[in-house]
C-alpha cells in the first residue's frame, strides 16, 4: 500500500437470522424504550410525565455542558502555562553574569504560572546569586515560591515573609531558577542577579548609590540592569544624583554594556544644584533637583572630542539644498555637520523611505584613532523638524573594506538609538572601541529628513612612551578584520615629553649600539687567531657554525618597548624560504 498506510483484514461476520435479530440486548433495551414513551403518550396525564422526565434531562445536560465549558477553558490555560513557562519576566544572560525577574515585574505576578531556567557560569566557577527583591504573596510556599536546585543541593522553597538571604554562594556552576504562582491577589515576584565566584563584589540591579558611605568603591554589575524600572538623574559630565541606580547610570554613562555587565569604579562628591537629564547608551536620564551628594565614574579618560582635529574632513553620500522661512536657499551641507557649529545640519539629498540607495556621512580623523562614542542631534533649526532615529556605524583604515560594527553578543549588525527631536544631543558609546581613521554613520530610520550634526568621542591610540600593537579583533567584537589590520607595530611619541628626555632616549641607545659593535669586533678578532691554530676546523664545529647563520624570524623578542608577530601567510612564507635557502647554502659549503 502507498504512502506508509497499514490495512488489517477483518473476519466478515455471518447475517443473522430474524429470531436472533430480534433477541439482540441493544434491540430488545430500544423496543422497551419505545413502548414505555408510547404508553406514556396515551395515558392519562403522559403528557406531563414525558415533560418532566424531559425537564430533568435538560436541566443534567446543563449542568454537564457548565462542567465541560469550565474544565476547557482552565486546562488549556494551565498547559499554557506549563508549556510556556509564561511566569518568566526580563532575562539577560551573558558567559558570567545576567540578571533574571518574574513576569510583570515590578508590577504583580500573574496567577496559575512557571518560569524554569537554568543559568551556568564557566566550569570550576561557583554561583554566585543576589535576591534584589522578593515579594510572593504565600506564606506556607505550596503553590507559590522561589526555589534554586543544583546537582547536589536544594535552596528554598522561598516565600512570604520568610527570611531569605541576600547573597548565596553555591558549589556548582550551574542551577535551575524555578518560580511558581497560585492563586493570589499581590505580589511583586522576584528579581535575581547571578555571577561567577570571580566577582565577589557583584550588586543587584537596584543598589543606589545613597546605599553606600565610602567616597570611592568598586563594584560588579551584572549583564542585563538597563530596562529595569527605576530612575536615573544627571550625565556622565556633571555627574548623577545619589539616588540613581548605580548599574543603570554606568550603562548610561557608556562605562560598562548592558549585554555583558563589568567592574564600575565610583567616586562619591559634594551634590550639585541641578542634574540634567539626556539620552544615552538607550537609557532616558532625568532632570534631577539638589542634593547633598552625587557620584562620577572614574574611567580611561578616552572621551575627548574628535571635532577639533585639524586634518579632519566630511563628506557625504548627497546633499539637499532648501528653502528656509523667508524664502532664502539653505544649503545643508556634510561641512555643516559638526555638532559645535551653529546653523542648519547636514541633510541628504534623498530623504525617500522608497530610495533604495543609503544614505551616509563619511568623517575622515587624518589617521587611526581610538573611537569611544558618537553624539549626533538633528537639524537644530525649529522650523525643520527633522532627525534621524537609528543608524549603524561602519569603518576603515588605508586601502581596506568597509566594515559593520556589530554587537558584541549576537555578532550581528548594530542598530544604534538616534535622536527623539530636532534639538536634543543624544549619546552612544562604543563598547569594546572603533579603531580606524574613516568612520560613515548611515542613517536606517528618520523623521521627515535625513539630518545630522555629529560629534565622534574618542582620542589618540596610545599616550605617553607606550607603543601601540594591533591585533586582529575578535568574530565577536567588531566583525571581520582584513589583512592591513593584521598585527603592525607603531610606536607614537608623547606630546608632553620634555627636551630632555628626548635627548636621553635617543643618547642612551647609540652608546648601547657603540659598545655592541665594539665587542662584536673582538669577537671577531679573537675567532680569527683561533682559525689560524686549525684552518679547517672539524665537521662538527662546521655544522653548528652553518646552524649558527640561519636566521629565526619566528622568535618573538619581549621587551617594555614593543611587540612583533608574524600574522600574514605570506611573510611566514617568506621566512621558511629563508631557512630553506641558508641550509642549501650550508650543504654546499660542506
């Protein structure tokens, strides 16, 4: 038979006889129900017997349908529950840190749910877990609580008014998260925060910085604290006010990522009269009153602004020239794009959301920088209301390809937040850095127009005496590298340095190169009297003199002042030939 079917012959039973036919339970059950009803209907009064027989009937159907109706509508929706685990809330996970709530947290949990999980940190790491908060409405933990179960041990169930510890350290790096609700009328839920045994100073999502006396302390935050509700007032310039949320103000500030979470450094100082609110890094600060205190950021103080550079030029996809309110041409032009300079943005010439070609602004810094943040606004000008919402960021050095910056997580095209009007700055940071000289924005959504002003954040690749190693960059930090940006070693000279110093860095290494030549000369000298005694030496000394000329070109020679790596195929190429041809010339000479 096709298409996979099973066919299974059954025996065709004989035809009964009439008599038989006649003595069958089922028809002898409906022979006697037929000539009950026809009694019924002739006799006196059948008329109300059949009616009520029929009223209780009905009133049973009733009754049964009412049970099915409820039985379907309640058990699909605890399999939904089940199935779906619909009692999980904001998860964010990264390889050693995440933060973890019940749905509809802060607000109260639904009734009739679960939400499993399990979270790992790397092996031969322990788990580290943090309960900013936990609300669940049972006081016994039958149907709703918190629990946390490991290979070996059980932690909880949790519930109620019951003491739960803030912090547990636990002997695995791996457990299962598992919360469960009933039937309740409030209750928050849970927020937890996990990390490795590596960050022993990890906080939870709702630590303040008021929570704190010390002036400076240094602090773990987990990956995930962005979208968690509370507020955050001030910037990373003047600093916050101390009620701010500490994890979420770094992530405004551009100090750690929401996707990955890290170690914030914080200093404590005297409170300022006014805090002002902005848009950065996805996370809506806001204006904040007085206060007796407020905290900054200590970071690497790479966060000077590329505007000024002298060599720096922009240039443009298009160009759009208007008409402003007294009928007088305005050209918006890529040189009007610095976001310091007064006047009308940049505005491309195609603005169509149908126009298939993108758009871009192109910056030129004159050579690589190190590129921590970007701050764009829109058109500045009132009677031009127009923006742009999103956009992506590419980059290249000399004579390479164009390349995306992507997240650091997903590997994947980064969409980064623009502007919300006209007017306001909006600021995003580069976690990890854009190293490059050519930097295009290009826009992906706008208002109206395409208009930008743009301020690059960022500064000189290496300071003081250090030199400066590139290396090739990670698939999931920033893509894919090409061949110029292989390992190249490029040592850049302080600005700050003094004459003097200068003078010393350059005499100490020729005195250096001085006493080499004169000791490689008496090594000379001293070999040729020895060849004098034995002019021809032995087969081994020549052999390990022909071993002593090959060069190394693959020993890697460590020192405080640079680093070389032979990254390109071709140069490894290159030096194998080299050996080959020493050796050959060895044989030879044998």
């Amino acid at each position: 038979m096709g298409f996979g079917a099973r066919w299974r012959l059954r025996p065709v039973p004989a035809p009964r006889s009439a008599a038989e036919e006649a003595a069958r339970p089922g028809r002898l059950r409906r022979g006697a129900r037929r000539g009950e009803a026809e009694a019924a209907r002739l006799a006196p009064g059948g008329a109300m017997v059949a009616g009520a027989r029929g009223g209780c009937v009905l009133l049973g159907l009733v009754r049964r349908g009412l049970l099915a109706l409820l039985l379907a509508v309640s058990a699909p929706l605890r399999l939904r529950a089940e199935d779906l685990g619909d009692g999980c809330g904001h998860i964010v996970t990264y390889q050693d840190s995440g933060t973890m709530t019940s749905k509809n947290y802060p607000g109260t949990y639904p009734n009739h749910t679960f939400c499993e999980k399990t979270i790992t940190v790397p092996k031969g790491k322990r788990l580290i877990l943090r309960l900013g908060d936990l609300d669940i409405e049972s006081q016994s933990c039958a149907s709703d609580y918190l629990l946390f179960t490991s290979s070996s041990n059980q932690y909880g169930p949790y519930c109620g008014s019951m003491t739960v510890p803030k912090e547990l350290l636990l002997n695995a790096s791996e457990v299962t998260v598992r919360f469960e609700s009933g039937s309740h009328i409030s209750g928050r839920g849970f927020l937890l925060t996990y990390a490795s045994s590596d960050h022993p100073d990890l906080i939870t999502c709702l630590e303040r910085a008021n929570h704190y006396l010390k002036t400076e302390y240094s602090k773990f935050c987990p990956a995930g604290c962005r979208d968690i509700s509370g507020d955050v007032s001030g910037n990373v310039v003047d600093g916050y006010r101390d009620t701010s949320l500490l994890c979420k103000a770094a992530i405004h500030a551009g100090i750690i990522a929401d996707e990955l979470g890290g170690q914030i450094s914080v200093l404590q100082s005297k409170g300022i009269s006014r805090y002002e609110g902005i848009l950065a890094n996805g996370v809506l600060s806001m204006d904040g009153s007085l206060s007796d205190k407020r905290f900054l950021f200590t970071s690497n103080g790479c966060s000077r602004s590329l505007n000024s550079e002298p060599d720096r030029q922009i240039r443009a996809s298009s160009s759009w020239q208007g008409v402003n309110e007294i009928e007088r041409q305005v050209y918006w032009s890529p040189d009007q794009a610095r976001l310091q300079d007064a006047g009308p943005s940049w505005d491309s010439g195609n603005s169509s959301k149908n126009h298939k070609q993108q758009e871009w602004l192109e910056i030129d810094l004159g050579e690589k920088k190190k590129i921590t943040g970007i701050r764009t606004t829109g058109s500045t000008q009132s009677n031009f209301n127009f923006y742009v919402k999103s956009f992506v960021i590419n980059f290249k050095n000399n004579n390479s390809k164009w390349r995306t910056y992507k997240g650091i997580v997903n590997n994947e095209e980064k969409v980064f937040q623009g502007n919300s009007n006209f007017r306001d700055p909006v600021r995003n940071n580069f976690i990890p850095p854009i190293i490059a000289r050519y930097v295009r924005i290009v826009p992906q959504t706008w208002h109206q127009r395409i208009a930008l002003k743009v301020e690059l954040i960022g500064c000189q690749i290496a300071q003081g005496n250090d030199s400066l190693v590139w290396r090739k960059t990670s698939k999931n930090a920033i893509g894919s590298t090409k061949k110029e940006d292989e390992t190249i070693t490029k040592p850049i000279p302080f600005e700050d340095m003094s004459t003097g110093i200068n003078v010393a860095t350059l005499v100490i290494p020729l005195v250096l190169l001085v006493l080499l030549i004169a000791g490689m000369g008496i090594f000379a000298l001293l070999r040729k009297r020895k060849k004098k005694g034995n002019p021809y030496g032995s087969a081994k000394a020549q052999k390990a003199d022909c071993w002593k000329q090959i060069k190394y070109p693959f020993v890697r020679h460590q020192s405080a002042e640079f680093t070389i790596s032979y990254d390109n195929e071709k140069e490894m190429t290159q030096k194998f030939d080299l050996i080959t041809s020493d050796m050959a010339g060895c044989v030879l000479t044998r």
